[in-house]
C-alpha cells in the first residue's frame, strides 16, 4: 500500500509541526514556505523542502501539488497567500485540501473557493483544553516552551523535555 502524500503549505508552528509529525509517520511530505530559515529548519525531516510565495500564479502546479492526496494550506496570516494556495490546489485536483483559518469570514471565504476541510486551530485547542479541565481526566498535553507537561488533578505525573 502507498504512503499518503501531504503538501504543507506555510511553515509557521502549526504547518511546521503538522509537517514533521507526518513525516516521522512515514507520509511523503512537501514543505513549502517562503522563508529560507525555515526550508533550511525542515529540510532533513521531511522528502521535499522548498521556499516559493504561493503567491506566485502556477507555483503549486511548478512544484508537483497535484500529485499529493492531501494539501494542507497552514497559511492564515497573509489572506492573500492562503486564498491563492487553497485555490491552486483545489484548481490543480487535489483530493482534499485542508485550509488553516484565523476568523470566520477568513473560513467563510476558504468555504466558497473550495477548501474541503477549515480548520480554526486556536479555537479548536481552546475547545480541547477546556473541556479536558471539565472533565477532570487527563490533559491531553500542554506545551510550554518546549516542554511537555501531563498533569491530572492539579499535580504532575510525568514532565519531560519533548524532542522533535
């Protein structure tokens, strides 16, 4: 059976972790970020690293996209890099595209250019932290700086540096 394929699209700390967890799950993975730093941080982690502006019309076709089975648009700051990148893999036939939102009418919009999944990644650990407090049961795990940090009940079970 075939390795799914993911294109991750914006290697802020969302794309950039989502990038790497696929990776090491043994996805074929494309990371695409404008900043150098990045594409330099990434390279050895994931089957292809390279700095592009979406942007740019006909970058994502250039770069092989529609040949991924899942496009992870983790760009939401700049609007106008995430439109172009959701409309460009929806345009290229991807057979999912994922888009990163960072407000309603943002999603609003991804929703009618195509984007079959939006995701509100704030809100959504937000939603999972509080209802992990309610619940009284385990954290599901919060990082700080770097550290992992399991607690239930208000006193820590195990604490330790998290590698990536």
């Amino acid at each position: 059976m075939k390795n799914k394929s993911f294109a991750v699209i914006g290697l802020g700390q969302f794309g950039m972790t989502l990038a790497v967890t696929l990776a090491e799950s043994d996805c074929d993975v494309l990371a695409i970020d404008d900043k150098e730093e990045n594409i330099e941080e990434i390279s050895e982690k994931v089957t292809y690293a390279v700095k592009a502006d979406v942007r740019e019309p006909g970058i994502l076709k250039a770069l092989g996209v529609q040949n991924v089975d899942v496009a992870i648009i983790a760009v939401a700051e700049n609007l106008e890099a995430s439109i172009s990148a959701t409309m460009q893999a929806k345009d290229l036939g991807v057979p999912f595209v994922v888009a990163k939102s960072m407000n309603s009418l943002h999603g609003r919009i991804l929703d009618k250019i195509g984007a079959d999944k939006i995701i509100y990644p704030e809100q959504s650990m937000g939603l999972r932290v509080a209802r992990n407090l309610m619940s009284g049961g385990y954290l599901d795990g919060v990082f700080h700086a770097g550290i992992l940090d399991w607690k239930k009940s208000g006193r820590s079970e195990c604490t330790g540096a998290f590698s990536h």
